[in-house]
C-alpha cells in the first residue's frame, strides 16, 4: 500500500489487562511508500484524503463505541483477563487441596481426576464467553458496515 496506518489502543491498566471501553484510533499515518513512488507529482491532496479518512473512520469509531449495546459488551471484556486469572489460581489451589486432603486420609484418586477440575471451570468460562463472542460478532459486523460505507464514499 502507498500509505498505512493502524489502530491503537493507548489505554492498557496493566500488562494483560486491556480497557476495552476506549475506541481504537487511527494514528500516524505512513507515507513513506506514496512519497516514493510519487516524487514527480505533488501529494499534498492524496495526504489530504487519507487523513480525511482516517479521520472519518475515528469518528465512526468513537460513535461505535458509545452505543449501549457496545458499552455492556466492552464492559464485561474488562473481566475476561482477570477471570481467567483467578480460574487458573483457583483450579490450581482446589488441585492441590484435592491433593493434601488424600495424601492425609490415604485416599487415592487417579490423576485424571485433578485435571478435571481447571477442565470444569474452563468449560463454565468459555460456555459464558461464548454469548458474549456472538455478540461482538454482530457488533462488529455492524462497524464493518458503516467502515466500508465511509470507505466506498472516499473511493
């Protein structure tokens, strides 16, 4: 492509963490292929135009995202991250409960059986996440729509 840009998402609380209730934008556009290649002629208007674009589709963005719907959804993706985390310490914990508890009272179960328990509460998760990956699905569809309606006007 002549020129490039990407969404970024500038608003992380913490490493694994996203805040997925800011819109991605649309930043530092590349020129540097368009100026390459278009040396002869001026690309002050083509510079012009993309940044309208990308403009337009940061407005879009931002609507996007202040919709009710998206709000809920985003909200609630907030907590994807930190429940698996504590799904994952808490299987682990129950695991090792299982496993002192039959070491004192001589009870042994088959191995199998500890893996069970993070497989249960993996199961309960994606079976929550699952209605909230269908909705995103519809929502996304929806952006896209309105995406490449303000692309094709740009065409």
């Amino acid at each position: 492509p002549l020129a490039q840009s990407f969404t970024t998402n500038n608003n992380n609380r913490f490493v694994c963490l996203n805040d997925f209730t800011f819109p991605p934008q649309f930043q530092d556009i590349n020129y540097e292929r368009l100026e390459k290649h278009l040396l002869e002629h001026p690309n002050h208007q083509i510079k012009q135009d993309f940044q309208w674009l990308s403009e337009k589709i940061n407005e879009i963005l931002k609507e996007e995202y202040n919709l009710d719907d998206r709000k809920v959804v985003n909200k609630k993706l907030n907590l994807k991250n930190p429940v698996i985390i504590v799904l994952t310490l808490v299987s682990v914990l129950l695991m090792f409960c299982f496993v002192l508890v039959s070491k004192i009272n001589g009870i042994v179960f088959h191995p199998l059986f500890y893996a069970f328990i993070p497989i249960i509460l993996l199961a309960i998760f994606l079976s929550v996440s699952l209605h909230f990956i269908l909705g995103i699905k519809k929502m996304n569809k929806r952006l896209n729509t309105k995406v490449d309606s303000a692309v094709e006007a740009w065409n």
